[in-house]
C-alpha cells in the first residue's frame, strides 16, 4: 500500500514543479519581453523630447497662420510685424518663426497601437495620439486638435528604452473655421478702433504740444517772435552767408521791432530756443519757435562763442546734416546766425 502511494505522490510533485516552471516563464515573459500599452505610454509621457513646452513657433503653424490671414497677429508691412493686439501674446516675428510670451503645451493622449519595427530587429513601433494643453493666442473655447505620432521602442538587458520619436500635427483648418469666421471678424474690428484711438491720441498729443509752443512764443507781427518764456525776442529770418564777423556786424546792427540790444545768439541762448533741450525739431505752424526756423535744412547756425580765432560753435540741423554742435571755421561762408535781444 505504502509502495503504491509513493509513485503517485512523486507524480504529484513533477506536476506541481512544472505547473510553477510555467507561471514564472510566463511572468518573466510578460514583465522582460513583452511591452505594454501602459509601460510604453509611460516610456513616452515621461520622455524629455515629448511634454515639452515651446516658446518659439514657425509661422507655418495653423493657429498663426489662420491668424495672420485676418491681420489678427501680423501683417506684411515692408517685413513682418505684429499687430498691437499680436503684441498682447507675442515676443518678436521674423521670416522664419515667432516669439510667444507664454509657452505652448502638449501631452500625451493614448496610446493607440504597439506593432513590431521593420528593422532593428526586436524592435517596436507604438502609435499614440497627442493634444495641446494650451496655446495662449486662441480662445479657450475653441478645441484645436493636436495630433499623433510614432516612437521607436527597443528591448536592452535592463529593460525597453525609448529610441526616437516623432510628432504629426492634425490639420486644423476645419477646427479654426469657427474662429476665422467668429473671432477674426471681432478681433479684426478690435484692431481697428485700437488703430483709430491710438491715432487720436497722437494726434491729441501732438495738438497739445504745438497748443504749448504757441502759448510759449508769441509773434510780434514785425519779423519777430519773442519766447514768453525766456523774454528772448529774435528776428525769424536768419542772417545768411556771411563770415562768422560779418554775421556778428549785420545782428548788431538790427533795429527791427524798434527794439535794441540786438547781436548773434550765443550757445546758452540758442540752446534755450530749441525745444526739448537742443534735441527734438517740432513742428509748428507760422514758424512760431526756433525748431521751424531750422527745417530750412541749409549749412550750419552759428553763434558768438569763440573757440579760438579760427574756429567757433555751430548748430547743425536739416536734411543731410548730422544734428548737433559742431566745430566750424569762422571763415566758412556757407553758414546762418540768429540775431537775438533781450529789450
């Protein structure tokens, strides 16, 4: 009886060591060579060349590019510039790409199906879908799609290693419809009143300042223009192509307005009639203030410091000159003077 249960028991056993043979190969299998939807996804998700943000995008990409059709972000205006409402999202533009103050973001949606590569061989293909988590110049409401994308698997000692990857963005034409028909007619008309107002603002400011300049000189209906300002007076049109002497003879020898104490402008005076200290030509109806006087735009102003007995201060403004003071040559003919007075 004893002899005859032995066999059995041994039978037993072989069976036992041979069933848990097969479980381990089976979990070894699955764990070491097979690989999973939810280890690929996670190979992928936490990869550094997907979930990335990126701050910089061609101007190819369809939200742009819809964009720009409408004149929402840039226009073509001798070069690419952004529109003041493509200011509120963007950095910069060039030819190529464009500077985005708030990164765009994506993640990894599913993964849609594990084949084996055609080469290396041991190799796997996964497909997955991906979809935008933010893009800051369209509207929320609005779903633009991302797209789907490949990623090269392969199987090393330690475990699967993701390879390469690579991403397929959706044509979203269809899903942008809706906001070229929508919001690129609302944005549109926002542009447009922000261009208006912008202008009336100008405008505005430039009223107001001329309003400035022409409470600050008053003209004297004789030849002369008197800064209320300074109590400066001086004749509106310049002595002219005369030696630096001879400029200082003729002012000395004015009498318009029946005023006296005429002679050629020193720097300190000169510099007091240019407005915005010395730097800014404005204009100004009537030739009201210095800065008229100087849109004649032909050699140099000069004045009655001397520098040396050959050379003396100069202003220079008008086309072709380089504002700013200048050393000139007395002798130099090509030149004007301002006559001022303080009677």
């Amino acid at each position: 009886m004893e002899k005859n249960e032995m066999p059995n028991h041994t039978h037993h056993s072989q069976y036992g060591s041979l069933l848990i043979v097969i479980i381990v190969l089976l979990v070894l299998g699955c764990s070491n060579d097979d690989l999973s939807r939810p280890k690929a996804y996670s190979l992928i998700a936490d990869s550094r060349e997907f979930g990335r943000s990126t701050d910089t995008i061609p101007l190819s990409s369809q939200g742009f590019s819809v964009g720009s059709k409408q004149h929402m972000w840039a226009q073509d205006r001798q070069g690419i510039q952004l529109t003041v409402y493509g200011k509120e999202y963007f950095e910069s533009v060039d030819s190529i790409s464009v500077k985005l103050k708030e990164s765009v973001t994506f993640s990894l949606l599913e993964i849609t199906g594990i084949a084996d590569a055609p080469m290396p061989q041991g190799a796997k293909q996964v497909h997955f879908q991906w979809k935008y988590e933010n893009i800051p110049f369209i509207p929320k409401r609005y779903v633009i799609e991302g797209g789907t994308g490949t990623a090269m698997m392969r199987k090393y000692d330690d475990g699967w290693r993701l390879e390469e990857i690579s991403l397929k963005q959706s044509d979203s034409e269809a899903s942008l419809s809706a906001m070229e028909q929508e919001e690129g007619d609302v944005i549109v008309c926002r542009i447009e009143k922000e261009i208006q107002d912008a202008q009336k603002r100008k405008l505005e400011a430039e009223q107001k300042r001329i309003n400035a300049i022409i409470q600050r000189f008053k003209n004297n209906g004789d030849g002369t223009v008197t800064d209320l300002r300074t109590g400066l007076t001086w004749i509106k049109q310049p002595v002219t192509d005369k030696k630096w002497s001879q400029l200082l003879a003729e002012c000395k020898s004015k009498s318009a307005g029946g005023r006296v104490g005429w002679h050629m402008a020193t720097r300190k005076e000169l510099e007091t009639l240019l407005v915005d200290n010395g730097i800014s030509i404005i204009d100004a109806p009537d030739g009201r203030f210095f800065g008229e006087i100087l849109k004649i735009g032909r050699g140099a102003f000069r004045v009655a410091d001397s520098i040396d007995n050959n050379y003396c201060w100069s202003w220079v403004a008008g086309r072709g000159y380089k504002t700013g003071w200048q050393r000139n040559q007395k002798g130099f003919i090509d030149s004007r003077a301002l006559c001022v007075t303080c009677q």
